[in-house]
C-alpha cells in the first residue's frame, strides 16, 4: 500500500429514532441538532487529519412523534440529509407507510435506503441492496438488511413485495460485496436476541447474531430493532456488533483503523446525547420550522377528561381498558357497524387527566390508520373470539372490542354476543376495524381477503370527533366486554 500509517474511518450510527427529530419534552435528553454537533466535531477533527466518517442508520425512522408522523416523517429525512447520513437499512416501521410515500422519504432523504432483502414477486430488491463507498485508498462496503418480521408486524403496505430470509440475502450478495470493497459492513434491521429471548411469532427470522455468528467475513454490523445498547460493541466470532438503544438518546461511534484494506484496530463508544452538547444552529432551525407547521393543528383542543385513559403497554397488550373501549366505542359511532375490534399493541399511550389536544390523540395512535369495514359470518367472528382467547399476555393482537361480549375460559372463547344477542353461525354482521387488522395484521387472518370497505377515516380523527361529541368525559368506565381477559 501506499500509506504508511492506518487510515482512519469513524462510524457513527443510530437506530430506531422513531420521530424523536427534536431534544425529548424534558429538553435534557436527544435531539438530531445535538447528534449533529457531535458528528460535524468529529468530521472537523477526523477529516483535518486525513480520515474519513460514516454516518449510519440502522432503520426505523417513521413513527412516534405527531409533529413527524403528521408530516410523513419529512422532518426526520431532511434534517438526517443535512447531517450527511450516507445510508439508512429499512426497519420494518417504514412500513407503516405506502411505498410511495417511502419513495418519495428515499427522495427527501438523498441518502440510499438499503434492503438486500425486502424484495418484489421476482425476489429482485425493491430498493438498492448494498452501496459501495470508495473512501479514497479503499473502499467501504454496505450490506441492508430487514427483519422477516416485517412481514407478520407490518403486513399492510406489503402488497406483492416481501421480506425474504436475511441470512440467505447475505450469502447471496456478500462475494460480490468483498469483490467490489475492501471492508464489509453489514447495517442490519435484525434485532439482537439472547438466546430464548427471541419473540413467539409465526415466521422464522435471523438475528444479527446470527449474521455475526455465520458470516465472519462481515466486518462490521451495525443492528436495530430490538432498541438495544451496547455500550461497547461485541466481537461475535470475528465482527463487530452494536446498536446504540433507540431515540436518539445514544450515538454509537466506532473508530476503525485500515491497513492494507484491512482493520488492524478499532475500539467503541457510546456518547449520550443530553443537555451538555449544544445543538447544531442549522439542524435546529429545519427541525423547529417543521415543528411550528404542525403545532397550530396539534395544540388544538378536542376534548376534556377528568379520569385518565389508560393506554399503558402493559395493559392495552393484557386485557381491556377504558381507552380501548372508547376506541372501540369511536369506531362504532362513527360507521354503524355492529362489532368493532382494535388491537392493544396499535394503542401506544395514554390520555392524562384535563384538556386533550389533537397531539395527544395522535400519540395514542400513531400509525394513520384509517377505518375499515367488513362483512363477517357470524362463525368468522366466532374465529376472531377463538383466537383473542389464545393471545398471550403482552402481544400486541390482545384484543379491545365494541358491541360484542364474550368469555375466555381455558382459551377458549364462549358465549359469544353481538348487542346482546347470542352469536348466530350463518349470520352476516358488519364489523369495522382498523385496515391494519383487516390486512391480516397481528395474526387476524380471519379478517384478510374479505370483501371489505376501507372508509378512509383514520381512526385517530374519528377519535378525536368522538371526543369531541362526548364533550368532558367525567368517566369512561364500561363493563366489561371480554369476561376473563
Ligand atoms: P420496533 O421494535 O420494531 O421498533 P414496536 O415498538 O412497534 O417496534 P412492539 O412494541 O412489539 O414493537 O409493537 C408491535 C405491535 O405494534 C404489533 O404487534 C401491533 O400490535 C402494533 N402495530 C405495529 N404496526 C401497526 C400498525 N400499522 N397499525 C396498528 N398496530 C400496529
Ligand atoms: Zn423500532
């Protein structure tokens, strides 16, 4: 080689950021503007003395804050574009989009979206695979990947496209990638799963430890999804693994040394991201502009409750609550169906006590669901009761349920009711839901491929009319609906 001492690459990644564009309300934790002032540091450093820095995105970026899901999360890709963030592998919550809308986050963002693995009917990339990055002396290597989950969790805008096994696009495409650069990294969707630790769900899927474990040749992979922190990378057989938690409270910062195309030294951090880093002027001004677009529609009052609505994680994906009745409720007045069904896991907060704004609804629901009207055979919505009786503590199927009653006993469901009636087999009843349920979402196969109607209402906005309609909610305790659960 021409060089006599080490090139000097720094990576810096981030992972399932979620819409956290702006420092969280606290003000002391996160913020894209702080990321930003730590990265250009680096690069002023780093780049004075004749190396380079990466800046990486392990995957989901859409949802979780209204100011950035109202806006499709253009907030997020512009200020990341203005970071300089050279590539992004896609998360199974960037599809909670259409892939229009994606496309047009791919456009904004300017930087590649990779997936080697989430693929058309003719298993060819939708997006690119891998991009190759020639840094002047060698070059760098960048492999996407996508959880297979994506298929169970996020079903809806799927359409004729997929995710196929990881492992296998990493086989396939990681010769060609060795042939054309001289490091290898692998920016993986996958989650981190100790052994036992993986979740229960209907599909088999690779873990970015089993990347590491099967491909030593991956030099470095940088992961997301299972939101976990290393503080320091893990060398697992001979790659480099970390991801940096989740939200943006966390940058990961990998310094590798090259030789001969080769690593010959590395070490890892964390750096957290707080009130003691000062934010980058620029980033904050695109974010906060993005920021005031929004707030005039989401400071606006839609209601007022004097009991809190309880929408925690633990006990939407449990059992019923009065926010998940209300939901349900919502649903019901707004279509005239007879029965309506939610999922707990689509339930993603609370309503504290006093004024609700249009926000606070948005942040209970997240995704723009919209309504969805079906048809069902009285013995269809028993499948529906049968199956809510199998759900588990803790999953996101845990069902929520207006107009229909039932019992769980044994995991079975009995005495099914709609308006009081008891279930008749050959009966056909109108049920609404939300389209993510109707998609087959959350293991409701039973719903998928019926004739059905999507409203266009998105259930946030029918909830916040049904709030306004209540006026002050002095209480919103229901009996319950689901005997058992
Ligand atoms: P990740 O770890 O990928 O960031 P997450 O926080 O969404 O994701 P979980 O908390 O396990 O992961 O939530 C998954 C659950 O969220 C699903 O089981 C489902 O109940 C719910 N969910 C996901 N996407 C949607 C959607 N588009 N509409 C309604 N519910 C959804
Ligand atoms: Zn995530």
């Amino acid at each position: 080689s021409v060089f006599a001492v080490p090139q000097h690459l720094v990576i810096f990644h981030v992972n399932d950021t979620h819409g956290h564009v702006w420092p969280f309300d606290d003000g002391a934790t996160g913020g894209f503007s702080r990321i930003a002032t730590v990265i250009n540091e680096a690069r002023a450093e780093v780049e004075s003395e004749g190396g380079d820095v990466l800046f990486l995105h392990a995957g989901d970026v859409n949802t979780g804050v209204p100011e950035s899901d109202l806006l499709d999360a253009v907030p997020d890709f512009a200020t990341l574009h203005y970071m300089g963030a050279d590539a992004m592998a896609l998360g199974n919550h960037e599809f909670d989009i259409d892939l229009d809308t994606l496309k047009m986050q791919a456009r904004v963002a300017g930087f590649p979206f990779l997936s080697a693995n989430f693929v058309d009917r003719n298993l060819f990339p939708v997006f690119k695979p891998y991009v190759v990055k020639d840094m002047g002396g060698y070059s760098v290597g960048i492999l996407g990947l996508t959880t297979e989950q994506t298929n169970v969790l996020e079903p809806l805008y799927l359409g004729n496209n997929s995710v196929e096994s990881a492992y296998y696009a990493v086989k396939e495409y990681m010769p060609e990638l060795e042939e054309k650069s001289d490091i290898q990294i692998v920016l993986g969707h996958l989650g981190y799963y100790e052994e036992g630790q993986e979740p229960q769900l209907p599909v088999g899927y690779t873990t970015s430890n089993e990347v590491a474990e099967g491909f030593s040749n991956v030099e470095v992979f940088i992961d997301g999804h299972t939101h976990t922190l290393f503080e320091e990378a893990k060398v697992i057989n001979s790659t480099i693994l970390s991801s940096s938690g989740d939200l943006g409270k966390y940058l990961g910062r990998i310094d590798l040394w090259i030789e001969n195309g080769r690593i010959v030294d590395w070490e890892s951090k964390q750096i957290k991201i707080d009130d003691t880093i000062e934010e980058d002027p620029f980033i904050k001004m695109v974010a906060d502009t993005y920021k005031e677009m929004g707030s005039e529609e989401l400071d606006k009052p839609v209601g007022y409750t004097e009991v809190r609505l309880n929408g925690e994680r633990a006990d939407v994906r449990s059992g019923e609550t009065n926010l998940g009745h209300l939901i349900t409720d919502a649903l019901l007045w707004k279509t005239n169906a007879e029965v309506a069904l939610q999922n707990g896991g689509g339930i993603r907060a609370s309503i504290s006590e006093g004024e609700i704004s249009y926000r606070d609804v948005l942040t209970v629901l997240p995704f723009g669901n919209t309504a969805y009207t079906v048809k069902l055979k009285g013995s269809d919505l028993k499948k529906v009761a049968d199956y809510a009786a199998t759900i588990p503590d803790g999953q996101g199927s845990k069902l929520h349920v207006a107009g229909m009653t039932f019992k769980v006993e044994d995991g079975k469901a009995t005495n099914i009711k709609v308006n009081g009636v008891p279930l008749v087999m050959d009966k056909t009843y109108s049920v609404v839901t939300n389209n993510y349920m109707a998609s087959g979402g959350d293991g409701y196969e039973m719903l998928a491929g019926k004739n059905g109607y999507d409203t266009g209402f998105v259930v946030a906005d029918v909830v916040a009319e049904y709030l306004e309609h209540l006026g002050t909610i002095e209480e919103y305790q229901k009996a319950k609906r689901i005997i058992g659960y």
